[in-house]
C-alpha cells in the first residue's frame, strides 16, 4: 500500500552534479544504509552509469552484499568487528578503512592466507572523534603500514578523515580540521607513504569547500537530493517520494477524539483521513503536532499520535475520496513536504527521516 517511489533519473543528475563539482576528483556514492533508504544496488549501477567513481558502505555484509549482486566497482567500507579475519573482504576486492594497528595486522594476516594484497585507506581522526587514529597514534600507524606494504601484503590507497560540521563553512572546528588533516598528509610523506587517493568530503563539503575536495568525494544526502547547506541551493533533485492511498474518509462532529490519549479533539466538523503509514513505517512520533502530508497538493496536518501502522488525517472540508494518495513528502514542487521539512518536525537531520522509511514500504523506481 505504501510506496517509496525513487526517482533514478534524480540520482543521475545529482551525480553528474556532484561528479561535475568534484572536477578532475573522483566521487563516491555512498549507498551505506541501503542506499539511505534508496536501495542500495539501483542506486549503485544508477551513480555508476553517470559519474561516480567509487561505491562507500559502512559494513562488510553491505560490501559484499553489493559484489554478490555483480557491482564490481572500487568500493570501501569503513566499520568492521575486532573479530573480522577480511578473507571474504579482499576475495571480493573490497578496499578496507585503518584507524588501528590491529586492523592492520588483521589484513596482513588475511592477505599472508589469500595470497591478496590489502587495499586500504588510512583513517585519521583529526578532531571529530570517532573513527580514525588519533593525532598520537599516527607515526606508529604509518610505520606499520609501511612496513606491511613493503612486504607486499598492503598497499596504501588512500589517506581520509570525516569533517564534524562541513556544513558551516565558517566554523572554527571546520578549520581546525582542514590543517589537522594537512598535517596528517605531511606526517604520512614523511613516514615514506603516498596514498594515491586522499579524501574527506562528504556532501557540504564537496559542494561549498573546495580546499576539501582532493582526490575524491565522499557523496551521501546530496546524492540523495537533499540540500545539504542549510540555507543554499545547488540544484539537487530529491530523489525520493513517499506517499500511501487513503483507506477510508469520516466526517466528524466538533469534540470527537482522534488516535490514542487522545491527544487531539476537533474543534469544528471535518473530515478524517486515514493514512496507512506509521512509525514502523518511519513517520516520526515526535513530528505530530507540527506536520503534515499532502493532499492534492494541500498541506493536511496529521491528527492525534503517530499509531505504528497507520495516521489520521483532518483534510478540513477537502472533498477526499478513499484511494486518493496522501503524500508524506517528495519534491516539494507540487505543495507536498520535504525531507529536510520533516527533518524540522521531527527534531532531526534528513539522513535519519531517509533511512527510518520502513522496510514495508514498498520500493518502486521510476526514470
Ligand atoms: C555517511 C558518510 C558519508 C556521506 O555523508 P553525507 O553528509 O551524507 O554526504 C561520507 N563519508 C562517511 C565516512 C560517511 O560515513
């Protein structure tokens, strides 16, 4: 009933967009979280075809979930377990994010068993603190991963980090950042490393920092269409429309309570909708009171609580019909809401409202 029809010609032109930006860099397409929502392998072959360079997951069921469906691209991944042994990762020719001397023993070892060289990026933390090697741990990193490449068990691709806050350009940490990560290029130059492909934009930054661009791009929400600089337009295309048919309308008399608590009464007449997406579904709990979904392209606020498998709908005195769609967000262009509008209902970024829209949703895919 519910569907989230994905626009691939969206994808594409967001693509060429960010392949165009990123100039002589590559770019990759970051399809982690089933493509944020999108499905991963349409997503893949789509970016693929106009531009991308590169596929970026964070897990290795994702990468090779991926290679399993014949995307034979260069692709990274970035989060394992201490316990991961790579032999399946480097069969596949997976390229593997280092932040840890462990990790790189660990893809040693498996490079010593499979007779495959280790392709892998080294991560540094340059302020974020997350992933990545911190600033003390750096010489011993690039020793050790230079002392496994000479004995031909690794081959340092790349050099990365992930920037906190790419989104304002202004930010001090943002500039912290940038020259934390320039020390850490000099420091692996140093150490005898030079990592063909260094990288560290995501989506801002790869659209408003050029200094950040390097080698490649690291393209997540924009590749989605999502305007990833608050108050700035590049011209991306959302990608993504959610939308359910009505199930069945009521006319109601002013004081009839609506869902659970209930939370909401009506003051006047009017006629209810309801709508067969819930929180399972992704539309946000904490969003009622403040959003809506579209219908005929009128903005109907949702009435009382989110229910798991279902909303109500007061469309006023909009002569609905059960079948019609309400549409819970797409482009924007024809009245319906947007992610980034859900994303302010909900208290919460884009990438979260992409990524919750339920597995029951049905996938549909349009050119
Ligand atoms: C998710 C992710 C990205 C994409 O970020 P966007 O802001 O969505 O473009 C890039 N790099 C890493 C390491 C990520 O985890």
């Amino acid at each position: 009933m519910a569907e989230a029809v994905v626009d691939l010609d969206a994808i594409a032109g967001n693509t060429r967009l960010l392949a165009a930006t990123a100039g002589p860099a590559g770019m990759m397409a970051v399809v982690k979280a089933d493509g944020f929502g999108h499905g991963a392998e349409r997503v893949a072959h789509t970016a693929l075809r106009h531009g991308a360079t590169w596929l970026g997951v964070a897990s290795v069921a994702e990468a090779l979930a991926l290679r399993a469906r014949g995307l034979t691209a260069p692709m990274l991944l970035w989060l394992y377990s201490p316990a991961e042994t790579f032999e399946e990762v480097l069969a596949a020719g997976i390229d593997v994010s280092v932040g840890a001397v462990e990790a790189l023993e660990a893809l040693a070892g498996a490079a010593e068993r499979t007779g495959r060289v280790a392709n892998v990026h080294l991560k540094l933390d340059t302020g974020m603190s997350r992933g990545g090697a911190p600033v003390e741990e750096w010489a011993q990193l690039f020793a050790w991963a230079r002392k496994f490449s000479h004995a031909g068990l690794l081959h340092v691709r790349g050099l990365w980090s992930h920037l906190a806050n790419a989104e304002d350009a202004d930010a001090p940490g943002l500039r912290a950042q940038l020259r934390e990560f320039e020390l850490g290029r000099e420091t692996a130059a140093a150490a005898g490393l030079a990592p063909p492909i260094v990288h560290l934009a995501n989506s801002a930054a790869a659209l408003q920092l050029p200094q950040a661009r390097y080698d490649l791009l690291r393209a997540g929400i924009a590749l989605y269409g999502i305007e990833p600089v608050p108050g700035r337009n590049f011209g991306l295309r959302p990608a993504m429309t959610v939308r359910a048919p009505i199930l069945l309308t009521k006319r109601v008399a002013p004081g009839t309570g609506v869902s659970y608590g209930p939370d909401f009464v009506t003051e006047r007449e009017t006629t209810l909708a309801l709508v067969p997406l819930g929180f399972a579904d992704g539309v946000p709990r904490q969003a009622a009171g403040r959003a809506s979904l579209s219908v005929r392209g009128v903005r109907c606020p949702i009435a009382g609580r989110v229910s798991m498998d279902q909303i109500v709908l007061d469309v006023g005195d909009l002569p609905v019909n059960a079948g019609e769609y309400a549409v819970m967000f797409g482009t924007g262009e024809h009245g319906e809401p947007t992610v980034a509008e859900w994303a302010g209902w909900a208290g919460t970024n884009p990438h979260e409202i992409l990524t919750g829209i339920g597995a029951r949703v049905t996938r549909r895919y349009e050119h």
